[in-house]
C-alpha cells in the first residue's frame, strides 16, 4: 500500500489544502493528513482542535485519515510507513520555502516529496490571510468549510475577550 502524507500546520485547513489532498487521493491509495506545529508561530487553533477540524472536513473523502505530528515530519513518515509527503505547491514562494524542508526529510527519513500545483482558482487561499481576514470581520465562508469558519471566529472571540 502506498501511504502519502500531507502535513501542515492547517491553522485553518482551507480550501486548497483539501485540493491538495483530493489530488494526492488520485496518486496514492492512502493519504494522511499530518496536523504539525510550527515553534515560529503561534497558532490561533490549538492543534487537538485543528485535528478535530481536518478529520470533520474529510471524513466524506474516503482512504484518508488524520493524525498529530508528535515530533519530527521524518519520525512521524517512517511511523505513518509512507512512500512520500504532498506538498501543495501555489507559486515560486512556496518553491523556495518548500525545497529546503523537502530535501531534508529526505535526508532524515529517505521519503521523497511530490509537489503538487494547486487549483489556480484557489492559489489565493492562505491560512494566515483567513485568520486576519476573520480578524477584521471580512467573510472566510468562500476560503474554508463551515466547521472551520464557526472554530475561526469562536477563537477570535474568545482571544478578544481574553485580553
């Protein structure tokens, strides 16, 4: 069975990161969905919620489930037993961010990472740019699915209130 896996922070998961899983589906016979943390951001979902997320918005996708990144991308790949990492690619930016990381999982694990370009149609579609469209009372509804739009702004208000 060839297992692919599909990390990211996917705070929120979007639109295009299940683009990019739907495309990994027709390539492998088992997709992961891989929720990591980034130590150089500080996430507006906790990553329990974000995977509560992931496994609502793809549980109509069938052979594709969901797990927590503990640790290392390698670690987690060898555990998963997967053949390769999916990576959605939407322009040059991603390129330069997305090689590095590509070349030394490869290094730490021997999995290789496939590349996949985006639907162009939602190339626009950034996680980072849903939280702060979602901050200043913009609609997220068109960028993420309805489970993730109510978690977005609970956590903003929360967060507002908080403070």
């Amino acid at each position: 069975m060839h297992i692919a896996v599909c990390p990211g922070s996917f705070d929120p998961i979007t639109f295009g990161h299940l683009d990019v899983v739907r495309r990994a589906l027709t390539m492998f016979d088992e997709v992961v969905v891989a929720v990591a943390t980034n130590d150089a951001k500080v996430p507006l979902l906790p990553a329990q919620v974000r995977v509560e997320l992931a496994r609502q918005v793809v549980a109509d996708l069938p052979r594709v489930r969901v797990g927590l990144v503990p640790g290392l991308l390698a670690d987690y790949l060898q555990e998963q037993g997967a053949c390769a990492v999916v990576k959605g690619i939407r322009g040059a930016s991603d390129v330069d961010a997305e090689v590095p990381m590509a070349l030394m999982n490869r290094h730490l694990s021997g999995v290789e990472t496939v590349f996949v370009a985006g639907d162009q149609s939602l190339a626009h579609i950034a996680s980072s740019m849903v939280k702060d469209i979602a901050r200043h009372g913009g609609r997220i509804d068109d960028l993420v699915p309805g489970p993730v739009v109510a978690a977005v702004h609970a956590a903003l208000a929360e967060r507002k209130g908080g403070r």
